[in-house]
C-alpha cells in the first residue's frame, strides 16, 4: 500500500477496539504515527499498539476518561509530550470516535441517561477538539463519529440518536471556523455495526439484528472494518476538498 500519511501524526479518541482500532491501524497503514486513547483496557490499548507498531509506525496509548471535561488537561498536557518526544509541536489528524450508548426508550429514559450519553458523545468531543485546534497543523483533518441513529429514528436510541445529530451539526460549524486554516472537518455515520457497542440491543431486541440487516441495500450488517478505511480517506490529500460532510457508512441502510 502506498503512504500517503507518512509524516503525519493522528490521535484517535477510544482506539482500545472496534472502529477506533481499525481506523488507527488503517491511518498506520497509510503510513500515519498514532496515538490511540482508552479508558480503562489498557492491555487492549497495549495490543493495539504493538499492531500499529508492526505496521511500521511510531504508536503509543493514552488514558483518559471522556465522560466528563476533567480529565482534558492532563490529558492534552500528556499528548504534547508524546508529541514532542516524536520531535513534533503540532499533529494533523485528529479521529473523534470515542462514544458510549445507553439504552432506553423515550417514556423510560432518566435525566442521568441523557447526561452520560451527551457527556461522551458531544461534550467531550467538543472541549477536547477546542483545547487541541491549535496543535492542530494547517492543512489538518478532523473526523468525527455521527451515526445512521442521527437520520433514522430507532426507539431504544432516542437519547443517543438526537446527540449524534448535534456533533454533526457541530461538524458543519467547525468546518467553517477551521476551513480558512486548511483545516477539513468531516463526519461519518455508520449503521448498527455487529460489535460491543450494540451487544446489549442485539441481545435485548434479537429482531434488531434482522430489522438491520433486511432494511439495508446490501443486506448485511456492517463491521468496524468497513468504517476504518473511510476515515483513513477522509484524512488523506485525495479528500482534500471535502469539509463539513456527513458520509453515511451504512450499506444503504432504509433508501
Ligand atoms: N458500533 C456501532 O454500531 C456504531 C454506529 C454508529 C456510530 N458509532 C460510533 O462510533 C464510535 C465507536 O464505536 P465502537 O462501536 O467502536 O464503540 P466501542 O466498541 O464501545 O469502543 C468505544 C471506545 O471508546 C472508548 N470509550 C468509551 N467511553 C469512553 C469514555 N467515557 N472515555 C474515554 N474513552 C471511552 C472505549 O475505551 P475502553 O475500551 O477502554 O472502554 C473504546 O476504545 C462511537 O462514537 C459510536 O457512537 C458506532
């Protein structure tokens, strides 16, 4: 595989696993140096990291807890080492994918559900891109985790769905503030991937499997490979041109 990514340095957010594991390693293909951020697997984090290294690439995993802002300090603080100890003072890609589910329907979701789902899957992703904007080099990608939940309406995930709307609404604002620093900033929106994230719904709501599957174009349900390599596109110079999108990544999922 040619290495359009040589040279560059990524951070992607929960890469311990599933899409983020398969985005890091498709950036360490193309040639990126990456560091991946986990929140509590840290033998997981490691494994991925020795993969990215037999990739040829510098890796190395960070801890930090996205559930809250708290922890961003020292979080960013401990990147900047990592960047300077690559000989560095900026990065170019920066993969907001760390996320969480909680499942409810509307009548039964609780205030404390709506908060854990908005604290990860936006609040975060916000503060966190806010702090490191300014490592971020000139001409630099931004891709963030939107979901197919944001356009179709699927009961259990009525607290998750609408916040996924918002960050790729974000995506839209943050692609006009950065764009006249080079900067893209793009989202993708998978479908009901076939991993831990939808564990719990497959084995609550068994016919959510076939309602997936039998409602998408190419009937099958997708797999954290088949989104890695799409964002590792969006990071590299043939996507130059492309800011503020939202590319569904769903097999054609209820056309
Ligand atoms: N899977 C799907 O069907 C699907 C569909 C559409 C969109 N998405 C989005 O894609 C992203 C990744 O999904 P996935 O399926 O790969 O999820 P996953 O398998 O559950 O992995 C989530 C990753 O995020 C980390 N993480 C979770 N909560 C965190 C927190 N509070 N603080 C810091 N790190 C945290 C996890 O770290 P640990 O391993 O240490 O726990 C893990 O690395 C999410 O934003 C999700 O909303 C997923």
């Amino acid at each position: 595989m040619s290495k359009p990514l040589e040279g560059k340095v990524a951070l992607v957010t929960g890469g311990s696993r599933n899409i983020g594991r398969e985005t890091a390693l498709a950036l360490a293909r193309r040639g990126a140096d990456v560091v991946i951020t986990y929140r509590e697997r840290e033998e997981a984090a490691a494994k991925v990291v020795a993969e990215l290294e037999a990739e040829g690439v510098r890796a190395t995993a960070l801890r930090v807890d996205l559930t809250g802002t708290a922890g961003l300090p020292d979080f960013v603080d401990a990147f900047r080492q990592v960047l300077a100890g690559w000989g560095r003072s900026s990065f170019d890609i920066l993969v907001n994918n760390a996320g969480v589910l909680r499942l409810a329907t509307f009548e039964r979701v609780t205030e404390e559900d709506l908060d854990y789902n908005f604290q990860t899957n936006y609040k975060s992703v916000f503060f966190l891109t806010q702090r490191l904007m300014g490592d971020l080099a000139e001409g630099g990608r931004i891709i963030n985790l939107g979901s197919g939940t944001a356009r179709i309406a699927f009961g259990p995930l009525v607290s998750y769905g609408p916040i996924k709307a918002a960050l790729q609404c974000l995506t839209a604002y943050l692609a006009a503030f950065l764009g006249p620093r080079g900067i893209t900033v793009n989202a993708v929106a998978p479908g009901g991937l076939d991993d831990d994230f939808n564990a719990e719904l497959f084995s609550n709501m068994p016919p959510a499997r076939d309602h997936i599957r039998s409602n998408t174009a190419l009937k099958r349900i997708g797999v954290p490979g088949d989104v890695g390599g799409v964002i590792a596109f969006l990071a590299s110079p043939e996507a130059s041109f492309i800011s503020g999108a939202v590319l569904p990544i769903d097999g054609g999922y209820h056309l």
